[in-house]
C-alpha cells in the first residue's frame, strides 16, 4: 500500500520532540510504508533519529523552533501559523507536501489553524472532533463531537452522524453503522429541540449507509449497543472526560485494593491475566488519535500525554483515513442526503418542558 508521508507536528505533548519521534518510529516498524515530515528544531529531531534509523531514512526534517503552548489561546496561535510546528504541519497537508497532519499540541490552537488553512468541505458547516472509545462490544464506538464546537445546531449533528458512520465503516468496518444521538433519555419525547430536529431529519432520510436508531443515554456509551454517537461539543468533551476519570478511578481502586494486605497482594498475583486485561482495555493509549472530520484533508489529534505507542496509533489512525479517503465517502453521503435535507431545522439546543425532561 503506497501512501503519502505524514506530516508530525515534532514539538507538541507534554514530551515533545522524544515521544512523537519514538512513535512514528514505532508505526514505521509496524508499517514499513510509512514515511514522514517531522516538522520542529533540526537538532533536536536528528538527536532524537539517531535511536531510530530505521525511520531516518523515511524522514524529511522542516526546520521549527516556534512551538504553541500548551495553554496558548488558539486566536494567538492562529496568528503564528506560519512560524510554529503545528502551523507548519497543518499548511503541509494544505500544500500537498503531505496526506495527513498528526499533533500532540493545543487542541483549540489545532482546530483552528486546521480549519482555517484547510476549510471545511462541501455541505460541512462545521468540523467535528472524533474518537474511539472502548466499549463491551465486538468494536470500539465511535464519539462525536468531542470539543469543537461548544454549540450545535439540528443540522451539525446530521452532519456529525453522516461524518461518524463514515468513519466508523473505515475502522471498524460495519456496512451500515448504528448511530445514536445523545440525550438524557431514550424516549422520542426527550431532549431539546435541537435533538428532536435532528432525530426527525435523520429518521426520514433514505440512501445513507447508517442505520439510526433513535436516541442513547451516557451510562450506554461503551455498553457496545451502537456504533457512532453524535452530540455537541459540549456535552460530548463532558462525557469524554467523565469516561477517563472513572476508568482511572477503577483502576486506582484496584490498585489500592491489591496493595491494602498481603492476602489482597496473593490475590492479585492469581487474578493478574484478568487485571493485564482490564488495564489494556482501559489505557487511553490503546485509543490514541481523535480526528477532525469535516476538512478537506486529515488531521488526527493525539493525547498531550499520549505515550510512543499512543503516538503510534495516532500515526495508524491517519493512515487508515488516507488510504479509504475519509473525505470521498462523507462526500458520497453529503450528495444522499441531499441539500434540501442538510438545509433542514436550524434551531439551536433549548429547554423542553420539565415534563419531558423527568
């Protein structure tokens, strides 16, 4: 499989140059086609490669020293898109220098240079950040949006559930995804008028390749009964991050429950294949690399905090998109829904009465 090289934002994360250089190290050894454009300080990439020659050799060096803070408003970043890693790596894919940009960075800085250097596609109002969460199911689900857009409209979240099953026959493969909106409860009288408009619109289109199947409360996100799950931004990084505290809440519950007696310790010894499972299940590494869905081309979002092997995976994720062309199937399913369709009910979120809230 020939693909185009990857453009890696070398400065971002909480390790910078280190970790991304050892993960893209560890994809290359896992996909011998990958090449990339480390993009960040010479010195301190070429140091970094001398661990690594195996991705020495499919690795092109831009020169950066101008790297966006971790806490840096994305309007202040904006205006360095073009002297910073991350602009650099973004305008790359904007060039056609590379097929995808991967960040560890600012995640608002992220959105907005990718937006703004790339555009959103076609019948796309506004991208969405996208990610796998683990579930009980065959397959990991896929979340949208996670942090994008603060406030929706009835026809973002079409667009997201359009934009998260086409993602979602990429990586996990369904023919025809289940897709679910996010709501405090399954009834069709609950929610928002935003949601209910939404629900409404795609309930009655015909020819897309998703099955919707109403609405999903958040103590079913990883139960494994649907496939893609579209919220707004708000209430999806909401979730997001009360998923990730109680996975390290059971984990460290665990781990103090083992180390509180020696009879615990024994007992840890003996249940520890199922521990090793459960802390593989859970680690945010295994899950690494959000997506901004919705542009005209691909940039994944790996965790600050993401490991070389998250950091791998992130670089697997970009290339997966590359290679089934992401933007082509959302392009495909923009044109069957149809413009009348996508011009549908713009509310946005309000109060339904307490009725219907109970």
């Amino acid at each position: 499989m020939s693909l185009p090289r990857i453009a890696v934002d070398a400065m971002g994360g909480d390790e910078g140059v280190r970790v991304m250089v050892e993960g893209a190290a560890l994809a290359r050894r896992r996909h011998d086609q990958f090449k990339f454009l480390l993009v960040g300080d010479k010195a301190r990439i070429e140091a970094a490669l001398a661990n690594h020659p195996g991705l020495s050799g499919a690795s092109e060096i831009l020169h950066c020293e101008d790297v966006v803070a971790g806490d840096e408003k994305p309007s202040k970043a904006l205006r360095r898109a073009k002297t910073t890693s991350m602009g650099l790596a973004v305008n790359a894919v904007k060039k056609g220098d590379a097929g995808a940009a991967v960040s560890a960075g600012n995640t608002g800085a992220l959105m907005a240079m990718s937006k703004l250097a790339l555009r959103t596609m076609p019948g796309i109002e506004r991208p969405a950040l996208a990610a796998l969460l683990p579930t009980l199911g065959e397959t990991d689900v896929i979340m949208l949006d996670l942090g994008a857009n603060r406030e929706c409209d009835a026809r973002n979240l079409v667009q997201f559930a359009i934009m998260g099953a086409a993602y979602a026959r990429i990586v996990n493969g369904q023919p025809r995804p289940r897709v679910r909106l996010l709501n405090i409860g399954t009834e069709e009288t609950k929610g928002t008028d935003m949601l209910q408009d939404a629900a409404g619109v795609l309930k009655s289109a015909r020819g897309l390749e998703l099955a919707f199947e109403g609405f999903v409360e958040a103590d079913k996100i990883n139960r494994g009964e649907c496939d893609v799950i579209v919220t707004d931004g708000f209430s999806g990084n909401i979730a997001l991050k009360a998923i990730e505290g109680a996975a390290r809440f059971v984990t460290d519950l665990l781990k103090n429950a083992f180390a509180s007696s020696v009879r615990s310790k024994i007992g840890f010894l003996v249940s520890r294949p199922a521990t090793e499972l459960l802390r593989h299940h859970l680690d945010p590494n295994n899950h690494n690399g959000a997506v901004f869905l919705g542009l005209n081309g691909v940039v994944v979002k790996s965790h600050g905090s993401a490991s070389a092997k998250g950091v791998a995976n992130a670089v697997a994720v970009a290339a997966r998109l590359l290679a089934d062309d992401i933007t082509d199937r959302i392009r495909h399913d923009l044109t069957e829904l149809g413009t009348e369709q996508l011009r549908g009910p713009g509310r946005r979120a309000t109060a339904r009465p307490a009725a219907a809230a109970e």
